[in-house]
C-alpha cells in the first residue's frame, strides 16, 4: 500500500463498502500467520509465567484472572455498580461498564465462573486485536509491516497484561478495527466501534478523537461536500464514552463533574504530569524497586517513538490516537508504574520499529531474530516477575 499522509477514504458519491465483503473475508485470512505468530508468543509467555508461578507457589490462574483491577471488574459483572470495595471505600464507578458486561454475558450463557469468562474475553479481544493491528499495518505500510507490528505487540514488556483478565485487550480491539474502518473510508462502522472502545476504559475516547480528527480533515479537504456516513459516524463515535460519563454524573448528583470526582478520589486527576514529575524526582534521589524504573524507561521510550512516528507521517487518525494516548499517560496523575499498561492499546507507536525490523529481516535475517529472541525473554521474564514478585499494581 501507498505510504499516505493523509485519511484514505472513499470518493463522496461511492457506496460505503460492507465489512462483511469478500476483502474484508480475504483480509482476516491473510493475518492467520500474524495472529498465529501473536498465540504462539503469548502463550510461551504463560508458559515461562507458570514455571515461575508454580516455583513460588503461586496458582497461575488466579494470577491471571483475579490481580488487581481484575477484582473489581469481576465484582462489577457479578453485582453491578454501587458496591466498592477495600476499606477505604473507593467507588467502582471509575471503572467502565464494557469489560464487565461481556463477563456476565459469558457467565450467563456458560458454566465459567467469573475470573475464567475474564480470562476467555480478555483472550478473545486479544486475539481479535492482534487481527486488527495486522489491517491497520497492512492497509499503510503492507503485509510484512502488518506481521511485525502484530508480533512486536506481544513482545512488549507489559505484554502479560493481554493475557490477564483486564480491560486492554478490550481496548485495542475495538480502537484497531475502527481505524482500520477510518483508513478504508467505512465511517459508520468507525463510529460503532470507536463509541464501544468509549465503554471499555476511560481512556477509549482517544478512538473518538482519532474518528472525530478524521472527519474534520475530510470535511476541510472536501469542502463540507461529504457523504452523510461521515457525519454519522462522527456523531457515534464519542456516545460510549460520554454517555457513560453522564450517567456517573447524574449518579452522583453533579451531572458533568461527578465521573471526574470519582476519579481523583482515586488520585487520577489531569494535573499536566506535575504529580508525575514530583515522582521521578523523587526516584531519582531516592532509587525505588525494579519496577519503577523500568516504567520511567518503558514511558520514556513511548515519547521517543511518538516523535518517530511524527517523523514518518503517518495518516491523521493513528496519530491523534497514539498521540491523545501519550497525552494522557504524561499529563496524568494515575499511579506511575501502570502507565506502561497505558500505552498498551497505542500501537501504532509500533509502527517505526515494526518497519526497521522488516528492513533488517530482508537484509540481515539473523540479526532481526536475534531482536525478536531478546524481546521474547525480555517479555517473558519482566512480565512473570510483575505478576510473581513485583508486587506493584498493574
């Protein structure tokens, strides 16, 4: 495919192609070897998680469907909103309604208890992620791209967490196939599916943004002469979102500000990175365990790749979608060492390494499987140590 600049989309007067066509068949076949390549490094991954697990004597299972965050989502599927949790009387409100309700689904239409209809959806919507990253790769830089894209993501350091019962996985799904919806010119469906990543965490309106962003290019480059799918999936695409934050609101009795409250009673708050700043001042001085500089490197090393994705211009809606994502790990006041769980979902941050290592496979194939051999240990082995012995939230 041609290396654009600018929102691929579809002549004013053509019909909007269905997703459900013959391309869009040919397509998922084509990524069975990068979602092949994706299964195949997670579950080495769990395997290397295990071995570590059973040594300390820690169940697996319960490492990967009931740590953290997992708890309350899984108390929100089994109980709905209204029952918080710990002594300190947090509000599980500041927690999405998506994840949990594909929980209770499964749980109602199949024998899994709670922490296993976690693990079978956060599965699932990985796998269905990592066939997105593989369009969106293929449809601007081709199929190789697409392949190393799908495999750098499972590589990430952090990369456990999309075998776990979270919301990331969730995420990335639906936030990939509605760029890809954005890229192939199918607006509607770019907006359904930017307002179901709205549902699924607080900072899924980033998928909005990109949709949004999109359509104002469009409308500018266009002249205001668009087809009415365009407005359509414009106005979709910020309801999931926004619907959600007005019904926190009007829960708790102050219509616009009532989500916002309940999450700087958890100490989020959008403090333009001052918190976070006073954090790594703090860690430089003082040192802290493994796990805070490695997130201080892994959010260092995110800026460094926003600035070459800058560089490779890429088309509008992955750069104000990675960019809104950055945006809100560095502008944020949320616990530091998950801020590399925040950029999980931006993976078009993978873009530049996923071309260089394609270059490198053509022209040294040893040495890019050396690459990706030492990020599979990298991966495997911080991502067991996280959940074995960190004892840091994710």
């Amino acid at each position: 495919m041609t290396h654009a600049s600018t929102v691929l989309a579809p002549p004013v007067t053509a019909p909007e192609p269905s997703p459900g066509a013959h391309a869009g068949a040919s397509l998922l076949r084509a990524s069975g070897v990068a979602v092949g390549l994706f299964l195949g490094a997670r579950l080495a991954g769990a395997a290397v998680l295990a071995l570590l697990a059973d040594a300390a004597g820690r169940p697996v299972m319960a490492l990967l469907g009931r740590s953290w965050d997992s708890v309350w989502y899984l108390g929100i599927a089994a109980h709905g909103y209204g029952h918080a949790l710990g002594r300190h009387g947090y509000s599980d409100m500041a927690f999405f309604p998506l994840y949990p309700a594909l929980v209770r689904a499964v749980t109602e239409v199949s024998p899994l208890g709670g922490g296993a209809a976690g693990l079978l959806v956060s599965w699932t919507a990985a796998l269905v992620a990592a066939a997105g990253l593989y369009a969106v790769g293929t449809a601007v830089y081709g199929r190789a791209v697409g392949t190393a894209l799908v495999l750098l993501w499972g590589l990430l350091p952090h990369s456990v967490v999309l075998s776990m019962a979270y919301t990331e996985p969730v995420l990335t799904a639906f936030a990939a196939w509605s760029l890809y919806a954005v890229l192939t010119g199918r607006w509607v469906w770019a907006g359904v599916l930017a307002a179901a990543a709205g549902l699924a965490r607080p900072n899924g309106f980033a998928v909005a943004a990109a949709v949004l962003a999109a359509a104002g290019w469009e409308l500018w480059r266009r002249r205001g002469r668009v087809v009415h799918r365009l407005w359509t999936g414009a106005a979709l695409a910020p309801l999931g979102w926004a619907g959600y934050l007005l019904w926190v609101g009007h829960r708790r009795g102050d219509l616009l500000g009532g989500y916002f409250d309940v999450q700087a009673d958890w100490g989020s708050r959008f403090d333009l990175g001052h918190r976070s700043l006073q954090f790594v001042r703090v860690l430089l001085l003082h040192g802290g365990r493994v796990v805070f500089p490695v997130a201080l490197l892994l959010v260092g090393v995110g800026v460094v790749l926003f600035a070459l994705l800058l560089l490779e211009r890429p088309p509008l809606p992955l750069l104000v979608y990675s960019g809104v994502l950055l945006l809100v790990v560095l502008a944020g006041s949320g616990t530091f060492e998950s801020k590399p769980r925040f950029l999980l979902p931006a993976f078009p941050l993978l873009l530049p390494p996923a071309r260089a290592l394609v270059r490198t496979a053509k022209a040294r194939p040893w040495h890019a499987a050396v690459v990706v051999a030492a990020l599979a240990g990298l991966s495997y082995l911080y991502g067991a140590y996280l959940l074995v012995l960190g004892h840091a939230p994710l």
